[in-house]
C-alpha cells in the first residue's frame, strides 16, 4: 500500500545496517527528519517521538540506500495501455528503486526538449522515483540525423542513446560520437547488427533449430560492439554498452578496459538467470532482445561482474499488453518487466554464486550512481533519506495479481522468490510501504 503522507519523523528500528569496519550487517535504529538520516544508534529501544512521526519495525530487515535502475520504460507518452508512468513509477518504488533511467523510445521519441521537461515534470509531479531520461541520439530514432544534444542535455537528458534501434550508416555513428566527445555527453548504445538476425526470435543454437525459429547468432552482438569500441577509441568519447549477452561481448570489453577506453557497461537481470533453454515450448515471456543466450554466456556475465568488467545489473523493465504475449513465438514482442523482481532475483543470484549481500546490493545502487555521475547514496547520518527497508528472507510467490506494473509479461510467474521490499523512502518521505 503507498503512502502518501509526509511525516516530519520517520523511526526505523531495529533494521540491520551494513558496517564498513566490521563488514557485516549490524541491527540499528535510524531517525529521519527533514529530508536526511538524523541518527543512526545501536540501541534497542527508541525515544519519544511526536504524533506526527512514523515507525517502521525492520527486525530482521536490512536497511540499504535505495536502489537505481538504469533501463526502465515507463511507455508514456505515446503507449500508456502498456503501463501509465503513475503504475511504472509505483511498481519501481515497490521494488526499493527511487531513481530510474528512462530510454528514449517513448512515442512521440525523445528527441525534443519540450518532450524531455514534460517527462521529467509529470513524473516531479506523482512524488514518487526520480526519472532521468536518456535523449535520442538521431532524430526519430532513425538512424540518420543526429539530434540537438546540447538543447536535449540541458532540458534534462543524462546521455544519449537509440535504445533498441541500431544506426546502421557508420559515417552517422562516427559524426555522433565526434560531437559527443565535444561536450562529453555520454553515449549509451546496445551494441546489435542491423543486419544480421535483424529478423530473429531467439539465440541461435539447438534450442531455436528444435523449435523451428529463425535465430540471432551471437556475432549480431560482437561485430556491432568491436566497430563502437573502435570509434569511441577514435573519438575518445564515454561510451556505455547497454545489455551485453555472450561470453565473446564480455571478453573484448575486458580487453577494452584494460587498454584504457572510456566505457562502461550493464547487463539484464534476466540475463543472469536464464537461458535460451528457458523458452521451452514458445513460451512468449522470455523472448527478449537481445535473446536469452547459452549457459556459457550466461556464467561469463556473472563473471564480467566480479571481476568489474560489467559496471551494474539493471531490470530492462518493458512492459509489453498480454495481447502481444499471446502471439504465436515470432510475432510475439519481446521484453520482460523486472522493476519489482530486481531485488530478490539479484538476491537469488547472490546466494546461488555466493556472493556478498552487501557486494551484490551494491550493484543496483552505488555502482549505478557511479556511472550516472551521482553522489553515491549512503545510509549514515547527515546523507539525504533515499533509503529501502526489505526482507531478505521474506519469500513471496510472484502472481500476476501482485505486481503493481501494468504489465505482467515476467518469465517467473508462478516462482517462490526471497526478498521483500517492506517500505522505500525517498528524499526523507515514504513512497512505499508493503502494509
């Protein structure tokens, strides 16, 4: 249930809160007041506090700095019968994220400033996340003519990109980047081919071939990623890599790193969990783009993001109607919403590898804010409010019912999760609360 109350005090107690020095999570009470952590102690019991404040009881909860997730399309304007920024906004709070970037494939695309501060106002306007849109890096999104980033920049825009949609002149790619690095606007791209499986369903391999569909061989990925990586090293512009997918992709960006190049780099949520073997007998909920690779590709990606070669995970959140989910395989859309599930499938992925609570938590939130240049949240005194409290063991069936996006198109219907976000505190205000 939201809450939409604003209380001069906000009494967390008993949460646990992850300590630097003696690296692990220690129960503590935190006071919030006026937008800020005002207090953070190891007792047990709280002091009065006035009528107007609100406790939150956290035992046996962690309390972390809120999530951010840097691929979330909120289809408005242009496609709100997939899901209205009000129901993407409230699912995103729902799953401890109080910060998002938005691609620009909104319809009409993000390529005006007009479009931009509309955006960014409607969402000021419902009081829940923070909405950074990333602007057209061509004009319609088509590929042909760049837009006018310096006006899109200053309306608002964190970087530029094509979300979905390849460029496929080269020369158009090279003069965007030149004027890119002019004014060292960021550049995110998901590195695919336009040409090559452009009419694809799934990941080539004996999954595709049993099934009968057209496939998308890993190589879509790989040539379009080596010509960016050598026109960002030509242009010395920032680039980030959106959705990477194989083992080759996280091969040649480790090797792009260590030679000094301005990038950075994500990948899905999803993409940590499944494979092309997932898509069974046509199942419609995971035909994603890029495609659901192999095993192998699957582990690399976990490896990229120990060893720092991805940046961050983030939840490619797309909503898409169930009447485009109910299309035979190759005339299905593609896309999985993920705002809700980021959290307790990260939290699934930490614990199947082993992984750090604290190490994988880090990686929709601190790591997040690295790349988009913000100040990195903390949850100690005097930091501003932006704060999740969630169940780490709290397992909870994922229904169709329950989610609060508009879509329901996730490939984990049905499954038992662990981690449930219980309130999300925003700028000292609650947006969120699970009761």
């Amino acid at each position: 249930m939201d809450k939409e109350e604003e209380f001069k005090t906000i009494e967390i107690l008993n949460g646990l809160v992850y300590c630097n020095t003696a690296k692990k999570f220690i129960p503590k009470n935190i006071t919030i007041s006026s937008g800020k952590i005002q207090r953070i102690d190891l007792n047990t019991t709280s002091g009065p506090v006035s009528s107007s404040s609100l406790k939150i009881d956290a035992k046996d909860c962690i309390v972390t700095s809120s999530f951010t997730d840097c691929a979330v399309r909120i289809k408005e304007p242009g496609s709100e019968y997939r899901g209205t920024m009000y129901s993407e906004l409230k699912s995103a709070v729902g799953g401890g994220i109080t910060r998002l970037v938005c691609p620009p494939d909104t319809d009409p695309v993000l390529d005006e400033p007009g479009l931009v501060k509309m955006l960014i106002n409607k969402s000021i306007d419902f009081k829940k996340a923070i909405v950074t849109p990333l602007g057209a890096l061509t004009q319609g999104l088509g590929g042909q003519h760049i837009t006018e980033m310096g006006e899109l920049f200053e309306a608002g825009c964190i970087g530029f990109s094509q979300a979905n949609q390849p460029i496929r002149d080269n020369q158009v790619l090279l003069n965007a980047f030149q004027y890119a690095s002019n004014f060292d606007f960021p550049i995110w791209l998901s590195p695919r081919d336009p040409w090559i499986g452009r009419d694809g369903d799934m990941h080539s391999g004996l999954t595709c071939t049993r099934l009968g569909l057209k496939g998308v061989p890993d190589c879509a990925e790989t040539l379009s990623l080596i010509t960016l990586l050598k026109i960002a090293e030509m242009t010395n512009a920032r680039l980030h890599l959106c959705r990477l997918s194989s083992l080759e992709s996280v091969e040649i960006v480790r090797k792009a790193k260590k030679q000094g190049l301005r990038i950075t780099a994500d990948v899905g949520i999803h993409y940590l969990h499944l494979t092309d073997l997932d898509v069974g007998f046509f199942n419609t909920n995971c035909k994603a783009d890029p495609p659901f690779r192999g095993q192998r590709d699957r582990d690399a990606l976990t490896e990229g993001l120990l060893d720092g070669t991805i940046d961050f995970i983030c939840s490619d959140h797309t909503p898409v109607d169930i009447e485009e989910k109910t299309l035979p395989f190759s005339e299905a859309t593609e896309g999985q919403i993920g705002t809700e599930l980021l959290l307790p499938l990260t939290i699934s992925w930490a614990k199947r590898h082993k992984i750090e609570m604290n190490q994988a938590l880090n990686l929709i939130s601190t790591k997040c804010c690295a790349i988009l240049n913000e100040k990195i949240p903390r949850v100690e005194e005097g930091a501003v409010a932006n704060v999740t409290v969630f169940g780490v063991n709290d397992s909870w069936i994922i229904e169709e019912q329950q989610l609060l996006s508009q879509g329901k198109n996730s490939p984990f219907l049905g499954y038992e999760m662990y981690g449930k976000v219980h309130a999300t505190i925003m700028n000292g205000r609650l947006v969120f609360s699970k009761d």
